[in-house]
C-alpha cells in the first residue's frame, strides 16, 4: 500500500460526521482494513495538503446475513477519525 489514494477509500458523511466537521474540525474517513495510523496520517496530509493532529481508527466486524436459506457475512469496514491542527480544513461536496 504504497499509494494514498489505496489507503484511503472514501468519505464517511452522516450527522454525526458533518457536525463533527463544522464543530471540531475532525473528519470521517473510510480506510483500508490494513493500514495503520501511522499511513493514514500520511495519506490524509498528501491527498489534502493539510496536518493532521491526531488519527482514531474504529475496526467494524462484519455482521451475519442471510437471504432466504443462504448465510453470509457482511464486508469488514475500517473507519478513521482525524482531527486536523488549527488552521486546516477540508473542502467535503
């Protein structure tokens, strides 16, 4: 996983993500399930030109499914949650 754009997925938006964003200049992103904290704060300052203060990562376990007689799991999902220094944003659309 040498390439950022690898590490990190996406954008997470919800409620509680947004509010996070406007209130404490922390932002919800979805990472691969490998990368460690140390990658992410990486990834994040060189996508986004900006400096991460703190990273918190959250391991969601995947959850049985089924539909009819068939049984399954859902995927296995990693979340960051950085906090920028003061004086960074991101521009979320």
């Amino acid at each position: 996983m040498t390439n950022a754009r690898d590490i990190i997925k996406g954008t997470i938006i919800t409620e509680k993500s947004s509010d996070l964003a406007q209130n404490a200049n922390t932002y919800t992103f979805s990472v691969d399930v490998k990368a460690n904290k140390v990658q992410i704060k990486q990834a994040i300052e060189e996508i986004f030109k900006v400096k991460v203060a703190s990273v918190n990562t959250v391991t969601v376990r995947p959850k049985d499914r089924r539909v009819g007689r068939y049984t399954g799991k859902t995927n296995k999902v990693k979340k960051a949650i950085v906090k920028l220094k003061e004086g960074s944003s991101i521009e979320l659309n």
